[in-house]
C-alpha cells in the first residue's frame, strides 16, 4: 500500500465527514469527503459515495478549500474499510453547500453502460464519470497513486 495507515476508526462515516489520508514519502494531506451512505452497486447496498479532491496540507487539520471542481480522481463508491483500516481519518463533519456535490454522479460498467450512484441507468455518461463497482482500500490506493504519478504497490 501507499496510503499509510493513520487512525484505525469503528465510527461509521457520516455524510459531509471530511477525511484525511497520506501517502508514504509524502509529508502532505489529503483530503475527501463522504457524499452519500445509500449508494447501491449491482447486488451491494449502503455504499458510501466519495469525492478524492487534488487539495493537500501539511497539517491535517489546516483543511484546503474543496471544490468539486478540483477532484484528484472521480467520484467513486467504497465501503467502511478505508477507516476501518485506518487509511482514512476523519477530521470535522460539515453541512453541504448547493455548489459542493454534482448534480448528477456518473460510473460506467464493464459493459460500457452508465448508471448513477443508486444503479439507475443514465442515457449518456456525465462528467466526471468514475468505473463502477466497489472500490477498496487497494483500489482507492491504486486510483490515487496513479493520479499522483506514485508507482503502484506491490503488496
């Protein structure tokens, strides 16, 4: 992995949590916000919906504006586990603005179909238009890594 491991958490995440995580080798924070906690996927319920925003800090509670606009990755669907694991820390919880979430959040099967964030399918893609599926911790680190031109990890 390249994301380290910060604060271990059995605290669920809450809609408008804004979370921090780091890369190894890198002093910087960075940081995401929890959208929704119903998103479905296929057969899997209660997805958490997530923005990774291109927005870092040297302290972790010295949190950068968050634009939806300025997304590290797109929007993409997880579980509990990154804080579970303790890649994912939450630092405050915040109330949404009208301008913070998309009107519309856009993934695309293997399929080449696209749906929204409760499987409803959508005539054509939106952007910014993630993959659909469940996204673990690995694959959020991976989605990241590349994003920030890190070699993926191994293990």
């Amino acid at each position: 992995m390249n994301m380290k491991v910060l604060k271990k958490s059995r605290s669920h995440p809450k809609v408008g949590d804004i979370f921090t995580f780091q890369m190894k080798n890198d002093d910087r924070f960075f940081f995401g916000r929890v959208v929704c906690k119903d998103a479905k996927e296929g057969p899997f319920e209660k997805l958490i919906l997530i923005y990774v925003y291109n927005s870092s800090s040297k302290e972790k509670n010295t949190i950068p504006e968050l634009n939806k606009k300025n997304l590290l990755i797109p929007p993409l669907m997880t579980n509990s586990l990154p804080w579970t694991r303790g890649y994912f820390e939450t630092i405050t919880n915040r109330p949404f603005d009208n301008n913070d979430v998309f009107e519309k959040h856009c993934f695309r099967d293997i399929r080449g179909r696209y749906f929204d964030e409760y499987n409803n399918p959508l005539d054509k893609a939106y952007e910014p238009c993630g993959e659909g599926g469940v996204n673990s911790f690995r694959t959020i680190d991976d989605e990241v890594s590349e994003a920030l031109g890190i070699p993926l990890s191994e293990d």
